[in-house]
C-alpha cells in the first residue's frame, strides 16, 4: 500500500480530473489524502470526507479568501499564503506519506522542494501549463515561472499532461517519465443518474455549458445571441469569476436561457445527456486554449452529443476531421450561423453521437486511462 497526498489550488467542489484519479489510486489499495484551497471564505483547515465513485478519501480544505478565476494578480496574496500552508503541512506529516500528487505549478512549486528535501516520490500532474494559462508568457515574472516549472518537470518522477499535443507546450523539458491521461469522463456515470436536472420541457434545440464561468469561454456572447432566437435555449451551469449575478441577469432577461448555478458533476453529466449539443468555445488567442483538452470534448464524446467549438483550440480538429460538430471562428458575428449549422444537424444526431461513442472507446476511454493510472502507480 502507497500512501498518496494530493494537492489542489480549488475547493474540490468538484474537480473531476482529482476526483477521478484519487477513486482509481484508490482503488488499487492505496491510501489517499487530499488538501485543497477554498477562497469562498477565511477558515483554519478543516477535516472532511470527499465522497468519489467507488470509495471514500479524506480531504482537508483550508480557506483563503480569494477570486477563482480571479487571475495571478488577483490571487497572488492567497497563493503565498496557500502554498506556506502546503509546505509546512507537508514537512509536519512527512511521516504519514509517501508520494505527492501536484496539480499544476502553484502546487507542484512546493511539492517539488518537499520532495526532494525529504525523499518523496513526485507525480507532476500539468492540468494547465502555468504562463500560458496566466497569461504571462514572454514576460519578466512569466520567464521567472516557466524555469521553475521547467524545473519542476524535470525533477519529478511522473509528469502527467492531458492530451499528446501538450507535448509541444513542455518541449523545453525533459521528463523522467510522461504519461498523458486525458480529461475524460467515466461513461458509466451517464446510467447512474435518475434525477431529472433540465429546466425545460420544450422542443427547441437545446445548447449546454457547465464548468467554470468566464469571458474567454464566449458563455456570455452564447447567452447573448441565444436569447434573440426563438428556435433554441442555452442551459448554463457553473461558477467563477464573479460571474453568476451575469448570467442570472441573463435567464431573468431571456425565456430561452437557463442557469443552475454550481452543480455536483453527476448533475453535470445529467444536463448534458438531457440537451442536444455541447459549447466549448475558448478564445484561441489564449495559448493554453491552443493546447486545451476541455472536459466538455470528452463528455460530448461520451454521451454521443455534437459540439460547437471554436477553430484552432485545443480537440477542434478532432471535431472537424471525425464531423462531430460545428467548428466557427471565435466572434460573435460567427455564433449564429454555427448555431443554425448545427441545428441542421439535429436529424443527424445517431448517426453523430455513434461516432462520438466509438471514438471514445477506441482512443480516450476512462477504462484505458485507468490502466495509465495503475501502470504508473504500480511502478512508483
């Protein structure tokens, strides 16, 4: 048995990629714990139980008010104080583990030094690359980070990415070892649940994105041009950014446009099932969304859902080359003819959501994935 504590820059309220991998470590007969940063309030650190798939873990979440989504300058306070907690919480129970599973380098900066300094194993997991996904790429501070992550790549006895093409991202690193476990859900979640989530009873064609809220995601552009359609609805749900008072404002506004604010992920995949295309457009001028591998990719997959995605991040072209949906330009004069083409679609939809399935099977399966997992701890 491997003792595993694995550390998070978010409360876990949820966080499927963590919630996956902690239930298949798990499963194996290892022993596992996971630390996490609220920032919806100041408290001391808090002991819970995070109920998984299979199995129960044990979580503690300390709060450090903060602004998820907020930004590198906005939370920048808060991540110093998160990450003295990490490292004098890791050096007090160094004991009581044996490998330490990092997501991203807020966490894996502090993982890295304990890591070495007290002969702990290292799993680096990139959920997204740090410069990038702040934009600080070519900047003074930025140059500073990505030597550091660079360095914490390289240190490290697993790296984890979460698709092949993030390969191109790291290319200055050198890994031990890399495995790529891509973002994908278990598709036996879509049979377990019953509750009925969707807001509407209509016919109109129906658009979801659930996740976290922001501008560069085109949610709001979505909401916007929906709500002068009468042919289709947009069901949003989700937090971050300070946003919900926007898109509350926005299904207050419009009949056609629906918010469920923050939702468990069984109630994610519930929505989606109950709605007929999936939205996942990020602003390709973000180089992180250049390498993205969204979670709504591998659900749509999943649950044999079309997509609407924007030309040139990350999976579009799995999109275009498989048809598997609509590919637009990242503007709003763009939106709604996507829309309408995938409307078109609709009396497609079997024969669209067959191949979504097959390919999911075939090449990003949360069963394949898990044998990744197991692979990678057995050999710790």
């Amino acid at each position: 048995m491997k003792r595993v504590v694995m550390i998070r820059s978010n409360p876990i309220r949820p966080y499927p990629r963590l919630e996956k991998m902690a239930n298949a470590i798990r499963k194996m007969g290892n022993e596992v714990l996971v630390l996490a940063w609220d920032r919806v309030a100041n408290y001391p650190p808090k002991k819970e139980t995070l109920t998984l798939k299979d199995s129960k873990v044990r979580i503690i979440r300390v709060g450090i008010k903060g602004e998820f989504s907020g930004g590198f300058k906005k939370n920048a306070v808060g991540l110093i104080k998160f990450e003295r907690f990490l490292y004098f919480w890791l050096k007090k129970h160094r004991e009581e583990y044996d490998i330490i599973h990092a997501y991203d380098f807020d966490c894996g900066y502090v993982a890295a030094k304990i890591s070495k300094k007290y002969g702990k194993k290292l799993v680096y997991d990139i959920a997204d690359y740090y410069v990038d996904s702040h934009n600080l790429k070519g900047s003074f501070i930025g140059n500073i980070i990505e030597r550091k992550e660079i360095a914490v790549i390289n240190g490290a006895d697993v790296t984890i990415i979460c698709s092949e093409k993030r390969k191109k991202q790291i290319c200055a690193s050198k890994p031990k070892r890399l495995v790529v476990i891509h973002n994908t859900p278990d598709i036996s979640m879509e049979f377990d649940v019953e509750e009925k989530v969707i807001q509407s009873s209509s016919e109109k064609y129906k658009l979801v994105y659930v996740g976290v809220l922001g501008r560069n995601r085109f949610i709001d552009k979505i909401a916007e041009v929906v709500g002068e359609r009468e042919d289709c609805e947009f069901h949003i749900g989700g937090f971050g950014g300070g946003l919900e008072p926007l898109f509350e404002a926005y299904a207050s506004k419009y009949k056609n446009v629906f918010f469920y604010g923050r939702i468990p992920y069984e109630q994610t995949i519930a929505l989606e099932k109950e709605c007929d295309a999936l939205c996942a457009i990020y602003d390709p001028s973000v180089p992180n969304h250049v390498y993205a591998a969204p979670n709504k990719f591998y659900e749509a997959l999943a649950l044999g859902k079309p997509l609407l995605m924007a030309r040139g991040t990350g999976m579009s072209e799995v999109v275009q080359e498989y048809g598997l949906g609509v590919v637009m330009d990242y503007s709003k004069e763009a939106l709604s003819e996507a829309i309408s083409s995938l409307i078109k679609t609709r009396d497609k939809a079997s024969e669209i959501g067959q191949r979504a399935k097959e390919l999911y099977v075939r090449q990003y399966s949360w069963t394949e994935m898990e044998k990744r997992i197991n692979s990678l701890y057995l050999e710790l």
